[in-house]
C-alpha cells in the first residue's frame, strides 16, 4: 500500500512540474505527434491496400489462369479452355442450366486524372456469366453496359478521380468511341479499380482472340478439390487453378508487404528520433527535481516507486502525443481516395490504426523514460542535496 | 576560426543532452537522406535517358500491343534512322524465384538502338543467324554459371501455342550494360521466335524503340510517327526515354508528395526541438556569457558563439545521418538502381542544417546578444 502511495504522490509531483517544463514537454508532444502521424498516415494507406489481401473473399469463387503464368496480364484462356472449364465437374449452373463462369480480358488504359497526371485504369471485359459470379457487384446509377454496344460502367471513386468519367461521357479508345453508362459498386477481386464491359465487345475493339482469366463460382467451396483436379489433371489445357483469395494473395501480395516495409521503416526511424528527445525531456525533469527527489529518498521513499512515477510520466507525456498523431491522420487522410500501382483504394484510419498508434507512443515513453528513471533511483542523496 | 574550440566545448557541457540531441538530428537526417536519395535517384534516371530513343506505343496505354504492321511506316518516317520491336516474357530458369525477363527484338536494330549494351558484333551476327539464339545479360550468365555455348532452358509466364511454357535457346553471346549497374539483367532473343511460338497477340508488339537521327530532332520526329497513324485504326503515342520513365513511375505513386509530406512533419518536429534546447542551454549558461562578457567578448561576438555552435552542433550531427544514409542506400540499389547517395542530396542536407541551426537558436542568440552583464551575474 505504501508503494502505491508513494508512487501516486511521486508521479502527480512530477507531472505539477511538468508546467515549468513547458518547453520540452511540448517538444515531446510534438516529436511524438510527428512519427505517429506519419506512422499512421503510411499504415493508412497499406489498411486501404489490404482489401486486395483476399482475407473477404467467397470461398466458393475460383480463378483459373493459364499455367505458368503468375499474374492475369501473362495469362491466356482460348474459347475451347473456357468450354472445358464451364463443363467441368464443381461449376454451379443456374436453373436453365447455364455454369456460373465469367472470363475476363484485360485493356490498360491511360486516363487523366482531375489534377491534370496521368494516370492508369484497366478496362475489363468479362462475359455474360458475370451477372451471375460476381452478383454483389451493383448499378447504382445509370444502367448496365450491352453486349455488341461500346458502353461501359465506371465505379464511384473512377468518377471522382479522373475526368471525363461522368454517366454520358465518351472515352476514344484506338478510334472508338465508349459511352459511359452506369455507376457500379460493390466488390469483387481488384474491386473499384477498373472499368467494366463485355467481353466480346472489348475483344473486338482490340482485335484479341483469347481472354485471359476465368473467375467460376463452384457448388461450394468443398468441391473446390474435385473441380481444380478435373482441370490440372486434363491433358488438353494447361490452367492453374486457385482459390480466389489465393489469387488475390499471389497478385497484390507484394505490395502489401512492401507498403508494411515502409511504413514500419520509417515509422521506425521517425519513433526513434522521438524516443530520444523524450529522453532529453525527461532527463531534464529528473535533473530539475534532484534535490526534491533527494530529499524523499532520505525521508524513506523507496527507489521503485520512482522508477515508475518516471515511467508513467514518460508515457503520459507521450500518450497525447499519440491521439493527436492519428487525429490529424485522421482529418487529414481518411476516407481520401488514392491510386498506388493502378490500384485504386480508400485511405483508412481505422480502431485498429489508433491501437497501434498507442502502443508505438507508449513503447516510446517507455523506453524515453527508462534511462532517467535509473538515473533518479540511482542519485546518491546526500551529493544531490548538497547541489544547488 | 579561433573561436571553434571554444564552441565545440560548449557543445559537450552537457554530454547526455547533447548526445541525445545528437541522434535525434542524425536519425531525421538519415531519413532525409534515404527519401531524398531515392526521389533524386529516380530524377537522375529520367535526366540520363537518352533522348534520341523513342518508344512507340499504343495511343491506348504501354500495355496495348499494337501491330507488326506498323514497322515499315515508322521506319519510312523523316529522321528516323532504326527501329526495332519489343516484347517481353517474363521467364524463369530452372524454378520460379529465377527469373530472367526475355526481351524479343530485331537483334541488328536493337543492339544500334542501344549502344551502351557492350557485345561483340560477331555474336549479334550469330544470334541474326540461330533463330533460337540468346544474347545474355552479364548478371544472370555470372549468378547462374552460364557461357557461350551453353543450352539455356527457361519457362515463360505466357503459354505456347503448343500449350506448354517450356522453351530451349542456345547462349550465342553475353551483353554487358557497364553505364548502368543494373542493365545486363535480361535476356535478348530474335523476336521472330517468340512471335511464332506464342499462343495469343501474335504479330503484335508491345512498342517499337526507335532512334531518331540527332537528340534535337527526336521531338518533332516522334509527332510525325505518332502523325502518320493519326486517325487510323491504330494510333501511337510516341515517348522519348525520360517521358517514359517519369510515367511509369507517376503509375506508381506520387512520390514528390509522400516523401514531401514525411520530410516536412520531420524537420518541424526537429527544429522545436533543437530550439527549445539551445533556449534550454542558453538560459543555463547566462552566468557563463556574462563572465565571456566581462572578460572584453562583444556583444556580437557573444551571438556569434552562440549561433556558430549550434550551426557546428547541427551541421556535425546532421553528417553522421547523411553519412549513414549513404551507406544504406546503395543496399537498395537491386530495387531502385542507385548505385551512390547523390551528391547533391548530401549538400542540400547540410544546407538543411545550417538553417534547421539558425533558424532554432536565433531567439537564444537574440538573447545572448541582449544579455545585461550586471544583471546575469547578480544571481552569483
């Protein structure tokens, strides 16, 4: 009991004295700000990059690709492959009987974006069957595209980002024209980040003969086995199939990790530059105290209880330090829309961001406080009372 | 002159502060010198391009083949001297994490186009001639063990109209890229070969890489490329070297803005921080200027202490985090191609901290020049 009471009136001691401490308490404050917002500002944008991680896709929705190839661009399907994959055992088939598979086929584009860069989108053709896989994606505004007519739908961020992407404008792409129809939402693989229409209109316009991805909605994610032997084990095509979160995984993987890289590395670097002038700040405040904290020493308060009030003290001044790190994150970044890679995405300060953001401060008030903390249990007394 | 022992002494009155203060300047001055160092080095690529090359693409995007066709028309344009095609395979040799890009092109066209890729002419001549020849780059032959002579077998990402990924190639030679530490990555082959064996886009090309006749005319040269398929089924956009790597790297990311932002919150956050210090250490000293004071220092010469220790202190500190970004940086340089720090980031970093210096300790300096010796001492 007396431990927690010396610590308590050893720790309101030192943050009474903080007021004269004002300087660098606020140097702290602004140090800790400062990493912490970045920090947060780098894993905002890697939370907004995680919805191509594949942690929410359906399990019972596969990609085929063709062997060898590690990303859909490499990737050629023929009309004859797709016929074998929509007759393959696993697919599952509306009442009439038509399979739940959609091939896809891939146009880059260049657009530009509202501040005047360019900027790259893909236009995706995907074959009738889409309106049965990817049944969550949505018309919000406007109409679905139609087969044989160049028309095709935007998402809502698309809108926002580039020009001329409004319900009604045209797109000349290789001396066609592309009306834009619709406003679509809802998620699927590479989510907002594309713009949709058929297949068959795409592959023409671009003079291809092939697609290049297969998406299948199976019966249920157990016939998963059953379906990806039919097609590895059949000599006449060369597909690899995979789990769309396992697709989604081996094409955005990368860039997740190094989104992580860079905001833990220069999170890192940035905390450390804090730490140390947190020490600085709390160096100076055990300095400023000694012979208060002497005399208490010789009055009979025991070391650790120093120890710790010198600890919290750390952590408290770094705590707000924190807050307001991820608030102005906050205000600043979340919910803006932004583009890495041809990929385009929400900025996202999420709970999860603010939890992190707290432990990283108070790692550094920890670690900004241990040093000064030994430095106060360890004065000799009767030197420090002695000293002016 | 004389005076810098003296301010360097003053520096390590306090030790632990100062130390502390110290790696706190040196870690922002690390990550400014790692962030900087990048966004220069990717500059630098762009300034090194050559702009007598120019890259032919769809009008669409880079990714949208577009047709052999195209070949004689470009080639019968003004001031155009050679062209060549180019598509890449991704490949791989002997397992997936090996990975040697293979670039399909005209072997005479394409070695004229690119002069800094170092081979003997007797192995173009033998590539033109083995339709299933393979000039290799310097890195993969030396990572691999591989020479002249040698069969290469590789696996490509695309399919075959065969239906398989598998393709064999005899090493008919190996290219050196010594302007560029990163260049002898690849593999050249005829693209002939791949053309015929590919499954999809066949007679296509990703973009032809021309030369134009001297840098000075590539820009007019490259509007009457792009103005020949004005209008036609297949129109061009045509880029010099540097266009095409400022694009592709503004697909990437904006990274003036990211690394803009991060530099800003972290010299705000240092120069409080080296303010209030030198305030701290200032006010802590009064005593001691008042006696440099009595002892004949002037008024100014007294700021002049002040201001010059903290340009020492800052400038000393900030040396130790440019230096140690400079050692990491080149780490990277299998990502980003930079083989040195810049030497211009180095300089702008010390600049940064003559004014990060000034600009913290001009309150402090103000005071020491105001500073009333009766009144400093009077507490003594």
């Amino acid at each position: 009991m007396t431990f927690l009471k010396q610590t308590v009136a050893l720790t309101s001691a030192g943050l009474r004295s903080m007021s004269e401490r004002r300087g660098s308490s606020f140097v702290t404050l602004i140090s800790v700000t400062a990493a912490v917002g970045v920090l947060t500002s780098l894993l905002a944008i890697r939370e907004g990059a995680s919805i191509f991680n594949g942690g929410n896709a359906r399990p019972d929705i596969v990609d085929v690709i063709s062997r060898g190839a590690t990303s859909t661009p490499q990737s050629v399907i023929t009309r004859d492959t797709l016929s074998v994959i929509e007759s393959a055992p696993g697919v599952k088939r509306s009442p009439d009987g038509k399979p739940y598979v959609t091939a896809t086929t891939f146009v880059s584009v260049d657009v530009i974006k509202k501040n005047g860069k360019t900027g790259n989108v893909y236009l995706v053709g995907f074959s009738p069957g889409s309106a049965l896989v990817q049944s969550n994606v949505k018309i919000v505004e406007g109409r679905q595209y139609r087969q044989g007519l160049h028309e095709v739908t935007v998402s809502e961020p698309i809108r926002k980002m580039y020009r001329n992407m409004n319900i009604g404008d045209h797109l000349v792409l290789l001396k066609t024209e592309w009306t834009i129809v619709g406003v679509f939402a809802g998620n699927d693989s590479i989510g907002d980040s594309v713009l949709r229409a058929d297949a068959d209109t795409v592959m023409s316009a671009f003079s291809r003969t092939t697609f290049q991805a297969a998406q299948v909605q199976l019966t249920s994610p157990s016939a998963f086995r059953q379906f990806k032997d039919a097609l590895t084990g059949n000599p006449a095509i060369a597909v690899e199939v995979r789990t769309l979160s396992q697709s989604m995984k081996d094409n955005f993987g990368q860039l997740t990790s190094l989104l992580d890289f860079i905001a833990y590395f220069v999170g890192t670097v940035m905390a450390s530059g804090a730490v140390f002038g947190s020490l600085n700040s709390l160096y100076a405040s055990v300095d400023a105290r000694r012979r208060e904290i002497a005399t208490l020493r010789a009055i009979g308060f025991s070391g650790s209880p120093l120890v710790i009030s010198v600890l919290i003290e750390g952590m408290l001044l770094s705590l707000p330090g924190a807050f307001l790190g991820a608030l102005i994150t906050w205000v600043l970044f979340n919910g803006n829309v932004v583009d890495v890679a041809g990929l385009i995405f929400k900025l996202t300060v999420t709970p999860h961001l603010l939890e992190i953001s707290i432990m990283w401060a108070l790692a550094i008030g920890l670690i900004g406080g241990s040093l000064p903390a030994l430095r106060a249990a360890r004065l000799p007394v009767a030197t420090a009372l002695r000293a002016n | 002159m004389k005076y810098l022992p003296l301010a360097w002494a003053g520096i390590w009155r306090k030790r632990s502060r100062a130390v502390l203060l110290l790696l706190q300047i040196a870690s922002a001055f690390l990550l400014f010198g790692l962030l900087q160092g990048l966004n220069s080095g990717i500059k630098q690529a762009i300034a090194r391009a050559h702009a007598d090359r120019l890259y032919v693409g769809s009008s669409v995007s880079l990714g949208v083949p577009i047709p052999m066709g195209l070949l004689p028309r470009i080639r019968s344009v003004p001031g155009v001297k050679l062209v060549s095609p180019l598509i890449q395979f991704p490949s791989s040799y002997q397992k997936p994490g090996q990975g040697i890009p293979l670039d399909g092109v005209d072997p005479d066209a394409f070695f004229g186009i690119f002069p800094d890729y170092v081979v003997p002419p007797e192995q173009i001549q033998a590539l033109k001639k083995d339709r299933s020849g393979l000039i290799l780059g310097a890195i993969p032959a030396q990572r691999y063990g591989l020479k002249v002579g040698d069969r290469l077998p590789l696996q490509t990402q695309q399919p075959k109209s065969d239906g398989t990924n598998a393709w064999s190639f005899n090493i008919v030679g190996i290219f050196d890229v010594p302007s560029q530490p990163n260049g002898a990555g690849a593999a050249i082959v005829n693209y002939d070969l791949l053309n015929e064996a590919r499954l999809a886009d066949r007679d296509t090309t990703l973009l032809f890489i021309a030369l134009a006749d001297t840098p000075a005319h590539a820009p007019a040269v490259a509007a009457a490329i792009d103005k020949t398929f004005a209008n036609s089924p297949h129109e061009t956009r045509t880029q010099s070297e540097g266009d095409l790597i400022a694009s592709q790297i503004q697909r990437i990311a904006d990274i003036d803005l990211i690394v803009g932002g991060i530099i800003g919150a972290v010299f705000f956050a240092l120069l409080l921080a080296t303010g209030a210090l030198m305030m701290q250490s200032v006010r802590e000293r009064i005593p001691e200027l008042a006696v440099l004071k009595t002892l004949g220092f002037s008024d100014g010469l007294v700021m002049g202490l002040i201001l010059i220790e903290a340009v020492l202190f800052c400038v000393f500190s900030a040396g130790i985090g440019l230096g140690l970004a400079s050692i990491i940086l080149p780490q990277a340089r299998a990502q980003i191609g930079i083989t040195s720090m810049p030497i211009n980031v180095i300089v702008n970093g010390l600049i940064f901290a003559v004014v990060l210096a000034i600009a913290g300790s001009s309150v402090p300096a103000w005071r020491g020049l105001k500073l009333q010796v009766a009144e400093a001492l009077a507490d003594r």
